[in-house]
C-alpha cells in the first residue's frame, strides 16, 4: 500500500500568478501466483481536491483558466513475469589493482 501527499504552491509570472492546491494518490499492489501475476489498484486525488487555477493579467488581456476534475481517477494495471532472469554467480573475482601489490 502507498499513500502519497502533494502540495503545489502558488507561483508568480510577470504577467500574472497561479493559485496553490494539494491532492492525495492512494495505491495498492497484490502479488499472485507465486510473484509472477502483479495486480495494482491506483487511485489519484482520492479527496477530489487538485484545483489548478491560473490569472494572466496585462494591459491587452485578463484570462483565468480553472481546471477541476469531474472525479478521482482510479485505474487497474496487471503484469506478469514470463521469465524470472537471474544472472549466473560462478564468475571468479580477480583482483585488478591499478597499483600493483598496494592491496593488502
């Protein structure tokens, strides 16, 4: 399980500024099938909570652009493994020292 928080602060442009807003991003993971079958349920701004909103201000413009989320975007992902790969281990580790006789 992971819960994540995210805060994004206001900000300031030379023509104008953009308002702070935070959401909150829930996920669970399930492994099946002897960690070959990953099932993730995710589920972004659980609270409905992200309001990003945007001022231009000049002399020739004012725009505010508001964009809000109907509802929390949830999504289902599913993998799976077809072949473990584990490198073989039986290699012998030299000793290669750019100083010769230094390792001690």
């Amino acid at each position: 399980m992971q819960l994540d928080g995210n805060f994004v602060g206001p900000s300031a442009t030379t023509q104008g500024r953009t308002d702070a807003f935070w959401y909150v991003n829930l996920a669970v993971r399930q492994q099946l099938m002897k960690r070959k079958l990953s099932a993730t349920l995710a589920f972004r701004d659980v609270f409905n909570s992200a309001r990003y909103v945007s001022k231009i201000m000049t002399s020739d413009l004012q725009s505010i652009t508001r964009i809000r989320p109907n509802y929390p975007l949830i999504t289902l992902s599913l993998s799976y493994t077809f072949n473990n790969f584990k490198a073989k281990t039986t290699q012998k580790k030299e000793d290669h020292d750019l100083f010769e006789g230094t390792n001690h």
